[in-house]
C-alpha cells in the first residue's frame, strides 16, 4: 500500500521505549500487569496520570534527535503521552496486535484510520449494518472527497465478492453488528478481501478482546469504540485502534496528529486502564445475564423474535460459537407490536434505563426507530436491517433476576 508523504516530517518513536514483557500469558494478568511497572513508578500500583501537554528536552540536540526519531521519547501530547502509552501496551497485547492507538473516541477511531490511509478513487466496501455515526461518516463524510462507499450483506459471501473489486482499499464491518446482532464470518471476509488486496477492518466494540479476537482470524485492524466495555462504567468517550506497528504509527503521525486531533485526555486512558483490570470478570457476567435474558425473553407473547447470538435459533448461532468464546451483553429483540410497542416498552421499563451507548454497568435500553435511527425514513431502517419493533438492550451488572424481573414487566404491556 502506498502511504501519503504528510508524517514524513515527523518520525517520533515514542511507543518503542522498554517496557518490561510480563511472563504471565492470562487475560485478566495481562489486563491488570501490563503496561506498567510500579518499580519505575515509586511502588506506586497505579500508574501516574501526566498532566502535560509538552515535553522539555535536555539539549537542542536531543529535541533534534526525538523529532528525527533518532532518540525515542516523548515531544507533545497530541503525538503521546506516558500515561496514554500504558493503556496502549495493554489493547495491543489483549487484542493480540503489535500496536494500538488511544483516541479520543471510536469516531476518532474510525476517522482517524480511513483519513489516514483513504485515496480519491478508493473504494470502502462495508456491511449494510453499521453503527449510526460510522454509517454517516461513510455516507455523509469521507465520500464527499471522492472515496466510493459501497454496501454489501456481508453474509452473503457471493455478494462480497461480487462488490470487490482492485480499487478496495478497506472492507469494513461490525460482529455482531449493531444494532441487530447479524454475526459476520471474519475468516471468510478476510479471505476475500485479501485476495482483491484489500485490508480488513473490523469493529470489535461489541465483543471486546475477551470475546473475540479479529487479528487471529486474518483482520488487518482493529476499531473499538472504549466508551463501552473496555471502559465500562460509562465515564469516558475514548476509542482504539490496533495493528502493525508501522500502520499504528503512520494513524497516529497523520490521521491523529494532522487529520483529525482525536487526541485521548491522560485522565480517560486512566480510566479505561481501570476498566480493563475487571474486564473479564465483567464480561463473564454480562454473557451470562444477557443469555439468561434472552431464554426468558424468547417465551414472551409480546416478542416475535430475539437477536441473541447464544440462541440456537440465532441465524448464525454456529459461526458465533466459532469466533467467540462467549455471547456478550448485547440483545436485539422484534415486538410484535411494532413502533406503539416499543415506545410502550421503553416507557414502562423501571430498573432499566432508557439511554443509547452500551456496556456500563447498568442496563441500558434503546429503541432505535426512535432513538439512534429516527432520522432514517422507515425504508432506510429497513434496508439497514432496523425494523419499527426493534429493541436493543445493553445487559448491565444488576442482580440478574432484578434485570429480568424489569424487562418482563415491561413486556406484559406491550401484547397489542
Ligand atoms: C450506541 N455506539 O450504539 P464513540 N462503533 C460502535 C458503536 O456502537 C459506537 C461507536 C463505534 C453508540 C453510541 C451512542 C460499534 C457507538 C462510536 O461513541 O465515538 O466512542 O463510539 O449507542
């Protein structure tokens, strides 16, 4: 692939500084362990948050030397941050990757990425059913300067091939998408698209590293929006990307630094670092809320169908227990009711909140139709696989019969 000149001007080296490799290999001990060490820290278990923006240098020469990437250290934080290192040293081994990027957001994320790498007369072939904002930006954004967006059902694998073509630059997808639960086959698409030259970008929001990790099945890079899971007590908007170290270092000296300053605040890394300690332990719980839920909700007379990849009459129950280790928090279900069914759920919720975002600690619960897709006509919604009754739930960490105790007194007055 061939790279724009624009970080040629800076080759900062920031993120090859030692860093001392845990010898345990766990999940959760690489969660907790990694990235920091609090004998370089004053015993201090939990890493320092540094508040600057600069860097003093000792010696012109030495800034000479770290601009040239010739000496590696810190310059400005909008091209790093010690603290902002820390949390990356832990998405790039949880996801398995050589490197990752903390931003600002998964906006940022996703921004960042494609600005940095994206041409005139590429073309991004992505799945038809993707986050709202993603979907915008695609739509609204990016093709205004001349990159083609091209739309595909990406478990239609004939389809996929069909839309691929010398000039896809980057197939793009969600599993599970959001927010109807479609599960796409990455080892599939990534052959593929490798086979047209392309590279592949898959969205893990939903399942985080603990569930399911891309780069294992072939994907070239990793987005997550950190707002969600990874962070989890839903006080941060950050994001992440993960993947080759030269990559990771091109998004960061171009679609960062120069594109887009999705720069992440030294205190939300610190925040999504705390997240990750528990994120196994989290995740454990939201899968077996959530599929708990589900079974319930299943045996509802005011349900027509739910979207749980841990239900064997999900479409792509097989290929979710290939790629995933466990099922995740997330559910979408249909009423039979429609649209005046799901206001009426939403409206008679109690424990539950009806809010967007996802993988807090509380149970979260929108209906898009009037919530994060109301702007698209019913059509759209329906093309995008979005139908009038749908309903999403983000499973919190409630006491799980109180969640399902909500959820089903809220259903009782949805029968239409
Ligand atoms: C929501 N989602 O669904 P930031 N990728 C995926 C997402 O679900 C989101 C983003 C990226 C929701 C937000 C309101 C799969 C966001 C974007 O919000 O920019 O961190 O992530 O309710």
């Amino acid at each position: 692939m061939e790279y724009p000149d624009a970080y040629a001007n800076y080759r900062i080296k920031y993120r090859l500084m030692s860093d001392k490799q845990n010898k345990y290999q766990g999940f959760s001990t690489r969660a907790i362990h990694q990235g920091h060490d609090p004998f370089q820290n004053h015993g201090a278990l939990n890493p320092p948050i540094y508040l600057n923006s600069t860097y003093a240098f000792e010696s012109t020469d030495q800034g000479q030397k770290r601009f040239l990437g010739e000496e590696a250290g810190y310059v400005y934080s909008r091209i790093g941050n010690p603290t902002q290192t820390m949390l990356e040293k832990k998405l790039a081994s949880l996801e398995g990757g050589e490197a990752a990027l903390a931003v600002a957001s998964g906006m940022g994320a996703i921004t960042a990425l494609i600005w940095t790498f994206a041409e005139p007369g590429d073309v991004i072939l992505a799945d038809k059913t993707l986050y709202g904002c993603t979907y915008a930006f695609f739509t609204e954004g990016i093709s205004k300067f001349g990159v083609e967006i091209i739309f595909a059902d990406f478990n239609n694998l004939q389809e996929i091939k069909q839309k691929l073509s010398a000039k896809t630059r980057f197939v793009f997808f969600e599993t599970p998408a959001n927010p109807n639960m479609r599960i796409i086959d990455i080892t599939e698409v990534c052959d593929l698209a490798h086979e047209a030259g392309a590279r592949v970008i898959v969205d893990n929001t939903y399942c985080t590293p603990y569930l399911q990790r891309p780069l294992e099945f072939g994907a070239d890079f990793i987005v997550h929006s950190l707002t969600k899971y990874l962070c989890g007590h839903g006080d941060v908007i950050a994001g992440a990307i993960i993947g080759m170290q030269e990559e990771i270092e091109k998004i960061l000296l171009f679609g960062v630094k120069d594109m887009t300053g999705a720069v992440i605040s030294p205190f939300d890394a610190y925040l999504v670092a705390r997240g990750l300690k528990t994120l196994e332990i989290r995740m454990d719980r939201h899968s077996s809320s959530a599929h708990q839920l589900a079974k319930q909700m299943v045996e509802h007379t005011a349900v027509s169908d739910v979207f749980y990849p841990g239900l064997a009459s999900h479409e792509q129950h097989e290929l979710a227990k290939r790629q995933m280790s466990d099922f995740g928090g997330m559910i979408a279900f249909e009423l039979k009711g429609g649209y005046e069914a799901g206001i009426r759920f939403m409206d008679n919720l109690e424990l539950a909140m009806r809010a967007v975002s996802l993988g807090d600690a509380e149970t979260l619960v929108q209906h898009p139709a009037s919530m994060t897709h109301i702007t698209y006509s019913p059509e759209e919604r329906l093309q995008h696989g979005i139908s009038e009754g749908l309903v999403r739930i983000s499973v919190g960490l409630e006491s799980p019969d109180d969640i399902i105790a909500d959820i089903s007194q809220a259903l009782d007055h949805c029968n239409i």
